[in-house]
C-alpha cells in the first residue's frame, strides 16, 4: 500500500524585494551593464529553457540524457544507497526522474529559483509518485544554499545536471562546489554534475543562437521579467539577441544589445544605451575533464569518476564528499 506524503515546499527566494531590485539596479548601471543570469528564469523563461532543450543545435541536454544513459549500471553502482536526491535548478525535474527507477532515492529534493514553475512541476510529479517524500525549495541558492532539517543527512547525492555549473565563473564554481561539499554532511554524500566540454566554436555559438530562435526569445523575455520586477519599461523591439564565444575564457556569453539609442527608466532611475551596447545577461563556460577534475578536487572532493561521450562533447562526474 502506497501511503500518499504531500510534498512540503520551502520557500526563500520573493523576487519582489528590495534585495533583488538593488542587486539588479547595480547591474544595468554599471559601465558594461549586466544581468545575473538567473533572472533569464521566470515562469516563461523556464518554459522556454525547456524548448531549448529539444532544439537540434542545443546539443547538452541530449548528450549528457545518452552519457547517463549508456552509463546508469555504473553510474548507480558507485552512487549506491540514495537518502536524499537534491536537485540544484530542477526545472521541470524531468532529468532528476529518469534517475527514480535505478537510484530509488528516500526522499526528493528539488530547488529552483523559478518558485512558480517549481511548484507546478513538484504537483506533476507527486501526481506520479505519490509516496515519493518531495521537500521543494524556491531558492536562489547563488547566495547560499540552505537545507532545512527534514532533508535526510545519510547518503545524500546532490545532482547538478546540465553544465549549469558553467553559469558560474569558475571562481563562483569553486565556491559552490565547496558548499555543496559541506552540505554533502559526513554520512557518505556525493555529488553527480553534468559538465560541457570544449568543442569547436561554430558548434557551440550555434548552440545559443539557434535557427528558430528559441535562445532570443529565452534571452529577450528576461526584459519583460526586468519590467515586472522593477517596474522598468524596456521595448523588446529595442533589443536583439547576440552569443559569442570568448576563447582565452573558454566561455559562451549571451547578450541584449540595443538597436539605437534608448533610455530605459524604472522608479527612481534611468540609464541611457547607445546603438550598440550591450547587456550581459549570461556567460557559459566550457570545461576540459582534468581542468573540472582539478576544481572539485579543490571544492575538496575526492574519488572522482568521469563519463563522456563518443565525441567528447559533455562530461558526466560523480565525486564523494
Ligand atoms: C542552464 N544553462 C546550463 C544553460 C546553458 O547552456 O548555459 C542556459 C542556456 N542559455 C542559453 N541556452 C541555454
């Protein structure tokens, strides 16, 4: 008999704060103006980001989905007894799903900045699984990550899935990874993270401006998030998409880059662009397997495993706390 647990959700992360709109104001003006990349997650943006992922040049998602496929036997033999399964930046938790049947964690963890888009998600899910014990966290865990007490402290697998690692700058990555060391506790914690590799450039500029244009529109809706969070009056006729790979930094970036002049205004502020300039909204950095290997053995992880690809395109680790 299956008993019926309602998921519980913690909920830390109101983008309607002070906070979030200093944090933002600080950005848009700055001399090169920019825009952490998390506020490109809304309820559209995070509908979009999952459209992203069945394009046909967006290639990480479907590579890391065969690389954890090919390799599930090994990969579950080494993660062995799952307590709880914490999913950083679950989405849909379609990706933390796939590992149910074999990891057959006690207990779900999915955290999300997008709290709308997690809770809708979180009712899908429990729908499916109805015993499954789900603790949901809306958190913007790019400040801290925090676990509340019911999480269960043995044998907790922090799942980091889809190169969002690379989101970060590796300076950022470090830190994160060692927190999510510390949060792994002492009962046999690990952690399985999906890296993208370094390829050629037209590959991976094409995959962040794709021919439908499904990576503009994700890119262009964080304007229509900013003019609800700040009360801002962007023209998204103002501003077109842009991706570019920097090579000395081993990084895709994705900007909004103003068609003419345009003065952007919100309560209390007004910062003028010139034709031209641009916002950085997200940076994507791409990793060699001994570079990542070398970083989470700097987070102060050890027993690292590495799983890629036929060409080498994406990076599957799993390492012990
Ligand atoms: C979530 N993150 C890993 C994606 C990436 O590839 O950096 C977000 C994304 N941006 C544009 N396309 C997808």
């Amino acid at each position: 008999e299956t008993v019926d647990t309602a998921p519980r959700y913690y909920q830390t992360f109101h983008p309607d704060t002070h906070a979030v709109r200093a944090e933002l104001e600080q950005g848009l003006c700055a001399p090169n103006a920019w825009v952490p990349p998390k506020f490109l997650y809304d309820p559209l943006g995070s509908c979009l980001f999952g459209a992203i992922t069945q394009l046909p040049e967006y290639y990480p998602t479907r590579t890391e989905q065969a690389i954890m496929a090919r390799y599930a036997d090994e990969i579950a033999q080494r993660v062995g007894g799952v307590g709880a399964l914490i999913d950083l930046g679950a989405g849909d938790c379609v990706k933390a799903e796939r590992l149910f049947g074999r990891l057959c964690p006690r207990q779900y963890v999915p955290v999300d900045i997008s709290t709308e888009y997690l809770r809708g998600a979180v009712a899908r899910l429990h729908a499916g699984y109805p015993g499954l014990d789900i603790v949901a966290l809306g958190q913007d865990f790019s400040h801290t990550l925090s676990l509340p007490e019911d999480v269960l402290d043995d044998g907790r697998l922090f799942f980091y899935p889809g190169s969002s690692i690379g989101n970060w700058s590796p300076e950022q990555a470090l830190g994160m990874l060692r927190q999510v060391r510390e949060a792994c506790g002492e009962r046999g914690g690990s952690l399985l993270i999906g890296v993208d590799r370094v390829k050629d450039e037209r590959t991976l500029v094409r995959a962040y401006d794709d021919a439908l244009q499904v990576t503009a529109a994700f890119n262009r809706n964080l304007l229509l998030h900013l003019n609800r969070v700040l009360r801002a009056d962007f023209a998204l006729a103002d501003w077109r998409h842009l991706a570019c790979f920097d090579a000395a930094r081993s990084r895709v970036e994705m900007h909004l880059q103003a068609n003419a002049p345009v003065t952007v205004n919100w309560p209390g502020h007004s910062r003028e662009f010139s034709a031209g300039e641009t916002i950085h909204t997200e940076c994507s950095y791409k990793y060699e397997p001994t570079d990542f290997a070398a970083l989470l053995d700097a987070a102060g992880f050890n027993d690292i495993a590495h799983w890629t690809d036929a060409q080498g395109w994406f990076s599957v680790f799993h390492a012990r706390a």
